[in-house]
C-alpha cells in the first residue's frame, strides 16, 4: 500500500498472466538487445510475464478502482481461477463500497471483472459504481468490436452505469484522468495532484515490461498505433523522471509494481519503493 497526503493506494491482483517468448511479444527487437535487461526483466527461463491487476484509489471517502483485470476465467494457463474479488475483500471492501471503476482501455485484461453474466444477463459487478471509459475507445470499439468489449464494456451502457470521458476530467478533487493515447485509440493514464511538486501516475499500459523503461521506443505487438503510444510513453515518462514522480505500474511485478524511473550511466533504470 502506498500512503500519501489523501491518497492511499492498493494493488488488487487478479493473477499472473501467460508466460510468452519476447520475440512475440516485441517482434522486431533481437536477442541480443535483450541481454542487458534478461537479468530483470524476463524469468529465469527466459520468457517475459505480466501480472493481471487493478488498482484501489481511496481518497476524501471515494472508493475507486482503476481496472479491473482479466475476470474469474477459467484460464488455459492455470487452474487458478481470478482473484480480484478476493484480494479485494482482503482490504475489508465489497464490490458494494466501490464508488467508481475507471478503465485505463478496454483490453480484455483490464476490464474482465466489469460485468458477471448470470443466465445470460449481465450484472454489474459494482453495482454502485459509475464506470468511466474513454470516449475514443469506446468509439472505435464499437465499430470494431471483440468479445470481450461486447460482454465487459457494451453491458454497461445498457445498464446505466457507462460514463464516457474525453480529455483531462477531474474524477475526485485532485485525480484527473490523463489521455496517453497509442497502446488503444482512448488509453489514459490516471494522474494524481499529491502536492505542489509531488504527483502520481497510474499508467495502465502505457509500458509492459521493465525494459521499457530505458528502452522508451520498443512497442509490444498489442500497441494499436505505435507511433502514438511510443509519443505518448517517451513523453510521460521523461516527465516522470525529470519531476521524480511517482509511477504505478499496469504489469510489473508486486515488488516492483511502484516505483519512480532514475538514471545511470547506462540510462534509465527502475526504482521500486
């Protein structure tokens, strides 16, 4: 848990994603470009791996969540079911107590506890929750559907709890949403106001893995547009770094999912805190 000022901040884990080879992930990046990243970066027998999560914001008696992971599964990779739900009962909250649930976008593992389908109806899995989604991917999602939009994300127009946001919106005094479009046509970062100099950002899927970190123009093959989510990537993080803030991560792992970015001789590196 992270406490500053108003803000406390939690992770909610739903579970350890798929194990994948780094070439499919980042096809046009060579081996050897990995090297000086494989000790950190990939597990020991050499694949890359994400964790599924979620975020809870508490502040000024707002719940919120950003994300919401993958959902309950079954999963192919695992016979664990997902644990979001659990973990967040572990921070003695329901899925009653959530006031809003705000969707950095609309990728299946962001998303997958939006809605549960009971006989064939979707049920709000908050059902107090106003949901806040991005206009532009909302938009574009719409016209290019897939089936996790269609069960997670289009239910909850029907159901009244669709908000759709455009540009920097103040969400609760202080927490504003942050477009960084790129990784999807609406993806947005969630940008905390601690103080004068000391900000939060809640980066979705801005980067997936810690080389990104230092290596800023290296796109995952699940970048919509490339050359708007590396803009989008370099920018923020240079910003990041130059002002100390701090980052809270979409995938890395629990020890080093926040963090803030420093330099070395070698460029930038992450630092956990």
């Amino acid at each position: 848990m992270l406490n500053i000022g108003k803000f406390n901040i939690s992770l909610v884990n739903d579970l350890l994603g798929v194990k994948r080879d780094p070439s499919v992930v980042y096809p046009n990046i060579s081996k050897p470009d990995w090297d000086q990243y494989k000790s950190f970066a990939q597990n020991q027998d050499g694949t890359i791996q994400s964790t599924w999560r979620g975020y809870l914001l508490q502040t000024d008696n707002k719940n919120i969540l950003i994300d919401t992971g993958m959902g309950p599964g079954p999963y192919e990779h695992t016979k664990e079911g997902g644990q979001f739900i659990n973990n967040l009962s572990k921070l003695s909250l329901s899925p009653e107590d959530i006031n809003y649930v705000y969707i950095t976008h609309t990728h299946g593992d962001h998303i997958g506890w939006n809605i549960n389908w009971d006989s064939g109806k979707p049920v709000l899995t908050f059902p107090n929750a106003k949901y806040l989604v991005s206009k532009f991917d909302f938009d574009y999602y719409s016209k290019n559907t897939n089936e996790d939009f269609e069960k997670q994300i289009i239910p909850l127009k029907q159901l009244g709890a669709l908000e759709l946001i455009e540009g920097s919106k103040e969400i609760a005094k202080n927490v504003f949403s942050l477009p960084t479009n790129g990784h999807t046509p609406g993806h947005q970062c969630l940008y905390l106001e601690t103080n004068v100099k000391e900000k939060i950002v809640i980066t979705g899927d801005l980067f997936h893995n810690e080389a990104q970190i230092n290596e800023q123009f290296w796109c995952p093959i699940f970048d919509w547009n490339t050359v708007m989510s590396t803009i989008s990537r370099v920018g923020l993080l240079n910003s990041a770094y130059k002002k100390d803030w701090i980052i809270c991560t979409g995938h890395l792992s629990d020890d080093k999912a926040i963090g803030r970015i420093k330099s070395n001789d070698k460029g930038f590196f992450w630092d956990p805190i």
